[in-house]
C-alpha cells in the first residue's frame, strides 16, 4: 500500500476563508476518493495549533498508483481549488509504508 500525504494549513475562523472552505470539503473528499486506484481517504487535524495543522491520506493499493495520482489533472485541479480558499504552504508527498512497520504495532 502507498498514500499521498497532503499537509497543510486550513483557513481558520478567523479568515475570510472559512466558510467556503467548510462547504467544500465534503465535495473534495468525494472526488479524491474518484481519483483512479484510491482505496481510502482519512484526515487529521492538529489540537494544539502546530503547522501544517490537516494532514489527509489519500491510499492507494501500488506505489505506482499512488505515484500517478500525485502528478494527475484530476488531483492537480482539487489542489488548486483548496489553494482558492486559502490553503496555506500546502505540502504533497507520496509515501509507502516502512518494511519495518507493515502493519501497525500494538503494546
């Protein structure tokens, strides 16, 4: 499995952003799903106001897969429409898991 990272920070509450940011992340998560080989999509947001504060994973069943999403129309015209609203220093990285840690690990 591989995913594409997307750091970032959202626009706050206190942007003029805000909301039209918020009206369309339910429209940006179903596309990404669209995007060809995606299997999952999850996002985490920061609780202590560090930057990036979302990181999202978008993941796929190949490197390979992943790695053509990264570069696609598709996904570029998403990213371009999130920096419309105010996304700041957004930050895209394909990543795979580490041979050490293929599944999570438990206590």
């Amino acid at each position: 499995m591989a995913s594409i990272m997307l750091q970032y920070d959202r626009p706050t509450e206190h942007t003029r952003n805000w909301n039209d940011y918020n009206g369309r992340v339910r429209d940006w998560i179903a596309r990404l799903l669209q995007t060809p080989g995606a299997v999952s999509f999850i996002a985490y947001r920061t609780v202590d106001g560090a930057s990036p504060n979302t990181t999202t994973m978008l993941e796929f069943r190949t490197l390979g897969e992943a790695r053509k999403a990264a570069t696609s129309d598709h996904l570029k015209t998403i990213l371009q429409e999130m920096r419309s609203t105010g996304m700041d220093h957004p930050r895209l990285l394909v990543v795979e898991r580490s041979p050490f840690t293929p599944e999570p690990l438990r206590p």
